[in-house]
C-alpha cells in the first residue's frame, strides 16, 4: 500500500556538504565607520597567517582609517612524508574544531591541540571568553515586497489566546552597542595573542562584558576618549595597542543580534550544558536505551532575532541521538572480500563524536593507508605516531594499531578560522551519532524515541520554564548577562491568533460535507461519491503465486471500498509470477503491458525492498507511461484492512485521472504552483526538481514535469522554463492563459533565500513576460514555504486546532510572513508552517492570501484531512522524492497530467 500518512515529509535534509577546503585564504577586511552599516571583518578564532611580506611588519596599519589592506593567507601547511609513495603528506590528528566556537583548539597545521595560546580564555569578564564569532557573512534580507509596505495582518477567524516557545529580551535604559577598531603596533598575527594582550590591557578600562574577535570591539560600555591608546607586554617587548571608536550599532543591525546570540551560547556553557555540533545538551540527563545502543541527550536549540515589535529569544527543546557503539564495531561488523567497500559506504557522510575533546566531525573518507602508527610532524618538527600523540595530549590509549584512519574536510570557514584544511580520525575514538536506515525500521525503537522525544504541550511548556527558571537562579549566568546590561523575560510571550473556519468539502453527485474542527473526513467520504471518478476499463492484478489468495478476498474488499464512493474497478485479472525477484516482475510487467494494455496495474509486493520497488516503477513510469499501485502483503492480514482498502481506492482513482473531492475556489483562471527539490541517492552530485500547477478551478487536474539539474543557475532556468510550459498547458485545457499565478516554492534553506530571491523570481518574471504575458500585465505571487522551523505554537494546555493563523507578533519585520497551523495533532506539540511572501502582485489581501492558503491544505489526496503544506506542493515534494528515490529520471510523458507519484 501507499499512503503514507497525514502530510508526511519523505525528503531529507538538503543542506550540502561543504566544498573542498581552500588552499588559500584572505583575511576579511575591516569594518568602515558608521554611518551606518559596519563591513565584514575578521571573525573571533581566525589563526590566518599572513603573507611573508607582512609577517614582521612594524608601525602603525596603513589607510584611510588606519586599515591593513587585506593580504592573502600562505597555503595550507604541507604533510610531510610518510616514507610511503602512496601518500605525500601525512594526516592529521583531529584535534578540536574550533572554527564552530570561535575559538581553533590549536588543530594542525596550525599548531597542535594544546600547543600556544587557544582563542580566548575565561577571566570571568564576558571579553574574549565568550565561545562564537561576530561575522558579516549573512545580513538580513529585506523580502518584504513592495505591493504590502503597511499591514500585513489578516481579519478572518475568531480570535486565540495563544503562547509561542519565545522569550523577550529586556534592556535596560537605552542600550547601545559601540563598535571599536582594535590596531596593534608592532603588529601581532596570532589572534589568541591579540586576545590575551587586549583582555590584560582594558581590565581596568572594560569592566563590563565586551567581544573581541582579533580586529573589532563590540562592547555597551562608551569608553570615555573615542580614541585611547593602552600598552601591554607580550613577553618580548611592549605593544601599544590603539582602540578607535568606528560607531554604535543600529537596533536590530545583524551585528547587534549576533552578539546577543553569542552572549546566550556563553550562558547555556555556563549552565553546564556541552556543545555538540551548534546545539548544547545535557549529558547528565541523557535517556539510556541499552538494549538498542542508544542514548538520547535532551538539549536545546537557541536563537535570538528582532521580530514584529520586540527583539525575542526563541528555544525549541532538541534531541540528539547518540549511540554507544564507536566506529571500530562498525569496521568489524563489515567482513568477507567487500568489506572496506561496505565500511565505507556506510561510514562516509555520517557525523561522529570523538570522546577525548566532545567535538563532532562528519565522515568525508577513509584512508586505509594510514594507521595509528603512522607519523607525523609536530610544529617543533619532530615526528610523532597519532598513538603516542593521544596518549600524550589526552592521556587516551589506542589499543588496536592496524585500524584505518577517517577523514574529515574543514569547510573553508573552518580553514580561515586556524583548521587544518583535512583532519584525520581514529575509528576507536568515535562514536557513532544519528540512526541507521535498519534502526529507523525498527518498530519498536521508533516508537520508543517517539516516546521521549514527541512532547506534549504541557510538559514543553513546564520544560521551557525551567530553562526560565535556569538563566535567572545560576549565579554565573545572572552575572554573565548583568554585565551586559540585559535581562530575558521570565514568562512565555503571549499574543492572539486567529481560527479560520471549518471548509466545506465537495463530493460527487453534489454531496457536500465538511471536515469539523478536526479537519478530518474520512468517515465522510467512506459513503459519499467521489468528485470524478473515471471508468476503470483494464485492472492488472500482478502477484507472486503464494499471495494469489489473499489477493482474490483483497479484490473483492477492494471493489466494496470503491462501491462505497460510487466507483467501480470493473473485472480484475490476476497474472502470477513464480517467485518474488525484481526481474521476474519487471518481465511479468512487460509482458502485460504488451498483451492486456492495462488501465492500471496493481502490484503485490513481499517487503518493502526498494529494488524490487523501484525496478517495478522503472518499467511502468520510464519506459511504458503505465500507472501502478503498490500493495504490501503484510497488509493483508491488517486488522484495518478495510480503511486501507478504501485508501488504495482514492490512489488509485487519482492515478487514472480521478479526483475524490475539492473545495471551493473564489478565483477563475487562477494557476497555483508547488515546486520542490530533492537530491538523487543515487549521484549525490545532482538533484531533481519536480513542479505541479493545477489546471482548473476546482484544483483536481495537474501538470506535472520533472527534470534533474546539478547546478542553482540550471535549476533557476529548468523553473522558469516549467513555468512557461505549464502555462501553455494551463490555456490547452481551458482555453485561456491563467490570470493570476501563485507559486509555493519548498525546500529553501535560510542561505539560499537571497538567490531565490533575486535569480528564481526575476527569471520566471522575465521568461514569462518574454513568452507570454507580453501585452498584458502578469499577476503573480511567490511563496517560500518553510516546514523545518523550531517555532512552535500552543494554547495553555493543548495545541491549537487546524487553520490557526499568526501573522504579528512572533513575525519578522523585513518580511510579509505568517504561520498556518493546517492539520491536527493529537500527539506532541504541532509545528506550524511558516509561509513568507517574496513577490506579490495578486492584488489579494492578506486575509485572502491567508485563506486561500489554507483552503489549499485540504486538497492532497493521499489523506482525507488537512496537512501542513498546501497541496500543489505537497504534490510537487512527492513528485521530486519519487523520481530522485526510484526512477532516478523523469518519468514517462503519458503521466504528465495524472498524479502518478501518490
């Protein structure tokens, strides 16, 4: 069977792994005054030599503003030789990874873990102790478009008392932050040491809670001279060391929200909680399931931003799952002559956690060269085994010395901050995170985790006061952020939300019914006709010999379900196969498709292998255009055999052009638009894109196209090429282009919006004003939607019911955004789905757009209820997910117009 539940999301994390590591790097330039926008300058933590010309430079920097020009960094410290032709240069010991904290460990080549001064020491006084980095690499977008520059608030619904999992910050007075440019004379290279001489020589100057990052100075305390000049002694000689004011930053200035996310990362370290990846957790409260190898550690995920009127801190509980196995049981499990070939592929690409410094690396690949007794040189230049130096610098002993290494690339932020541009790991050392594909199939695991990790309302909100609770009663803590000059509201931000009314649903034979307040009608649709059922001429019923039984009472069940929504399956024909290979279905398949020239075929698989499955798929989608519906034959001792039967049937309806029901639609000719992206398992270096645009008022016919891309450039012009096909499809059916087009557009990541922003939307708008809408003015709407969000919305003691709308408070400023609770959760606390408008010339009000949004949740036909994306793209995810997964090309053009995916 194939439903897969109510608005599941089957892609996975989209983020792509980072570039190989640069061999060369400039340092960022420094920040220009205010007015009023401070430059990028150099983040805390960055060890970035510079090059020789510059190594002994005495005197002050040259400038306008007394700013070093920017010098290239020197290459990536060479490996020396290990004595072996295969290997020019030596690995390197993992030691920290200092590039995510600000602060570099000392990682070769650099220096060795331990070696010199770190990044920033404790002293107690807020200054460069503080774990994290003031950059300039992402500024706040302004997407708000220009069609809404007042209210953007809907008025539809009743109004919801609601509680959301953010906390405001509160100032004291009018607090400001000052920027400071810090110079040195003679010039200091090594951060650590600019950090050390700047924190001994302003202890009597800054005694408040400052930031330093090797160039500039944030800090709310105004040093009374906007120039001041202090001395220190680095050991060797006295440095002076010039302080310039250079300006304040403006409320809400990326800059000001960075230090005030920073200040927050430094209390959760001093709250006791241990960073692991960008979160912090608790180790002591970790859950401990022995009898899976699991451990989960509950943590937290932190994030402060300038929303609709205040400046809020948003904290979402997380989880991480750690096991305790380590890598060398993974290698040992892997046996027989494939072995290094099934370690690999199963260790390259995971994330593992080093248990001598609790830092975490993700697996780029194994060399199985080198081994714990290879060598390499230290920063004195004398020779070393990884072995010896473990044992040395973290008193661990390595007991196996033939196990290969692993290898981690730095990102080339990582690289800039000190890295080593390749860091290399002892299998025995690591310990493995996250879960297998075997473990997440487990049953009983899953619904054990789901036990600890699905919290229900009451106890997230009880949960998120004791973070409360924590941050004002740690003595460490209350003084951390005193110094600041802040305080965190001690109580949950309360605001009011709105309830859209329950949406009718239309049926066949004009039957109308409405899915309540659980937005849910499946017993409904049980007994009523469906919207347009086609006529089922030929039904293939392809099976292996041993469940041709089962499938005969199945059939009739089957035909029952359908008799119930006035459909009919016609006579069903079963084609026996011997076995159960995905060769003798794939030939079985031919051949019925060349004989009986079926409507359909319904296929019964043994599992869920995905070979079989997707051999099956192949043959059907890519090569003959021929619908299928999969059948598990465990289902057929199912208890809820009927339900599921009734399922298959609106599948299958829907797979042959049917559609089961829809709702009312205000607009003619409107065009709305799903679009997606998933990445091919297949070949990690390229994706698929799948689009769907509806075809009629009552959004029950779709166009569907896919095509892969590897590149953004070749993905923005495939979507402004889909765009114009879609159209031309859209006037093929009903006579006239669409009027208005609205697009929702998933599977944007927060750094890809500007592109998105400023490359999709022109070239769509472009493409189609070229092509089509030449003379006449082209209405449409953009949406990003974004479900992976950790804003969550509640009532005092249960979640909110489908079709609650925010759109002020917990919203943001720069943008025209809102958040729809569409479906129910009787489990756990519901996630809303963020919704944020990029361009707009619909000519819709906000409480249209709104509206017409959630109206759209109700029309996914793979459940009779609400889910959390709008159905178009809903549809759109499936397609993409279904062709990256299994056809790994697009399908044939004869499924253009059916949903063949679900």
């Amino acid at each position: 069977m194939e439903p897969r539940g109510r608005g599941r999301a089957y892609g996975r994390a989209r983020g792509q792994a980072g570039g190989a590591p640069q061999q060369q790097h400039q340092r960022p330039g420094p920040p220009q005054p205010r007015p009023q926008q401070p430059r990028p300058q150099q983040p805390p933590g960055d060890h970035g030599a510079r090059g020789p010309s510059q190594a002994g430079a005495r005197g002050p920097p040259q400038g306008a503003w007394g700013v070093r020009p920017p010098q290239p960094a020197v290459a990536a410290w060479p490996r020396p030789q290990m004595g072996g032709p295969s290997h020019q240069q030596p690995p390197q010991p993992a030691a920290g990874r200092g590039g995510r904290q600000g602060e570099a460990e000392g990682a070769i080549p650099r220096k060795v873990v331990g070696e010199g001064e770190g990044a920033g020491n404790n002293d107690g006084r807020g200054g460069s102790s503080v774990r994290g980095r003031v950059t300039n690499r992402r500024e706040i977008l302004y997407t708000r478009p220009d069609t809404v520059t007042d209210n953007k608030k809907g008025t539809s619904g009743n109004s919801i008392n609601l509680l959301s999992n953010y906390f405001p910050l509160l100032q004291k007075g009018t607090w400001c932050l000052y920027q400071y440019r810090v110079d040195m004379a003679p010039d200091i290279d090594h951060t650590g040491k600019r950090k050390g001489l700047v924190r001994e020589a302003t202890r009597e100057l800054l005694r408040g809670g400052y930031i330093f990052d090797g160039t500039v100075l944030y800090t709310p305390q105004r040093i009374h001279n906007d120039s001041v000049e202090l001395f220190a002694n680095d050991g060797q000689e006295n440095i002076r060391i010039t302080i310039r004011l250079v300006g304040d930053l403006a409320r809400g200035d990326i800059h000001y929200l960075q230090v005030f996310n920073i200040i927050i990362r430094k209390c959760l370290a001093l709250m006791g909680l241990q960073l692991i990846g960008r979160n912090y957790f608790m180790p002591d409260a970790k859950i401990v399931l022995s009898e899976h190898k699991i451990q989960l550690w509950p943590g937290y995920f932190t994030s402060m931003r300038q929303h609709e009127s205040d400046i809020l801190l948003n904290v979402d509980l997380q989880f991480k799952h750690m096991r305790t196995d380590n890598v060398y049981d993974l290698l040992l499990e892997c046996q027989g002559p494939n072995a290094r070939r099934e370690f690999t592929s199963r260790i390259i690409g995971g994330v593992v956690l080093t248990y001598y410094n609790n830092k975490t690396y993700k697996i780029d690949d194994v060399d199985f060269q080198s081994t714990p007794a290879s060598t390499f040189k230290m920063k004195d230049g004398t020779e070393i085994t990884y072995k010896d130096y473990f044992d040395r610098k973290y008193s661990v002993q390595i007991r196996v010395r033939d196990q290969p290494l692993l290898v981690s690339r730095s990102k080339p932020r990582e690289i800039r901050a000190g890295m080593a541009e390749t860091i290399y790991l002892v299998p025995e050392l690591c310990q493995m995170t996250g879960l297998t594909d075997k473990q997440r199939e487990n049953f009983n695991l899953m619904k054990t985790l789901s036990n600890h990790t699905r919290i229900g309302v009451e106890s997230r909100i009880r949960k998120l006061l004791d973070f409360s609770r924590k941050i004002h009663s740690k003595p460490e803590v209350v003084q951390e952020i005193r110094r600041w000059d802040l305080n965190i509201g001690e109580n949950l931000v309360r605001f009011q939300g709105r309830v859209l009314s329950p949406e009718g649903l239309v049926g066949g034979g004009d039957s109308r019914y409405s899915g309540g307040s659980q937005a849910d009608w499946t017993r409904e649709l049980r007994s009523k006709p469906m919207l347009h059922s086609p006529k089922m001429e030929r039904l293939a019923v392809l099976c292996p010999s041993k469940f041709k039984n089962p499938a005969q009472d199945f059939l009739q069940l089957l035909a029952k379900a359908a008799g119930g929504m006035r459909w009919s399956i016609g006579s069903p024909k079963i084609f026996e196969i011997p076995d159960e290979r995905a060769g003798s279905y794939v030939d079985k398949a031919e051949e019925i498709i060349n004989k009986s020239q079926p409507t359909l075929i319904l296929t019964v698989l043994p599992n869920n292998s995905n070979d079989r499955y997707g051999a099956v798929k192949k043959k059907c989608y890519v090569d003959r255009g021929v619908p299928t519906q999969m059948f598990v034959a465990r289902n057929f001792t199912n208890k809820g055999l009927m339900s599921i039967a009734t399922k298959v049937a609106i599948q299958m309806n829907c797979k042959i052009g049917g559609a089961p029901w829809s709702v009312m639609i205000p607009l003619t000719h409107l065009m709305v638009v799903g679009y997606d992206v998933c990445r091919d398992t297949a070949n990690k270096k390229k994706s698929f894109s799948g689009m769907v645009a509806s075809l009629d008022r009552q959004m029950t016919r779709y166009y569907s196209i896919t095509s892969e891309h590897k590149m953004e450039e070749e993905l923005s012009d495939n979507f402004a090429t889909f765009m114009v096909m879609a159209c031309h499809k859209f006037k093929q059916v009903q006579g006239v282009y669409p009027d208005r087009i609205l697009i929702y557009r998933d599977g944007v990541g927060a750094g890809q919006l500007p592109y998105v922003l400023n490359h999709e939307v022109d070239n769509i708008k472009r493409k189609l004003k070229q092509d089509i809408y030449k003379n006449t003015e082209l209405k449409m709407a953009f949406i990003v939607v974004s479900k992976r969000i950790n804003t969550r919305i509640f009532t005092e003691k249960d979640n909110p019911p489908p079709g609650t709308v925010v759109d002020d408070v917990i919203t943001l400023p720069e943008r025209y955004d809102f958040y729809i609770v569409s479906q129910c959760v009787r489990q756990g606390t519901v996630a809303p789905t963020n919704y944020n408008v990029i361009e707009d010339t619909l000519g819709l009000s906000p409480d249209r757009m709104q509206m017409l949004t959630y109206k759209l949740t109700h029309m996914y036909y793979n459940w009779s209820g609400t889910v959390r994306v709008p159905a178009p793209c809903q549809y759109a995810h499936k397609l993409a997910f279904m062709v990256s997964q299994h056809l790994h090309r697009p399908a044939h053009r004869d499924l253009e117009d059916i949903l063949y995916y679900l």
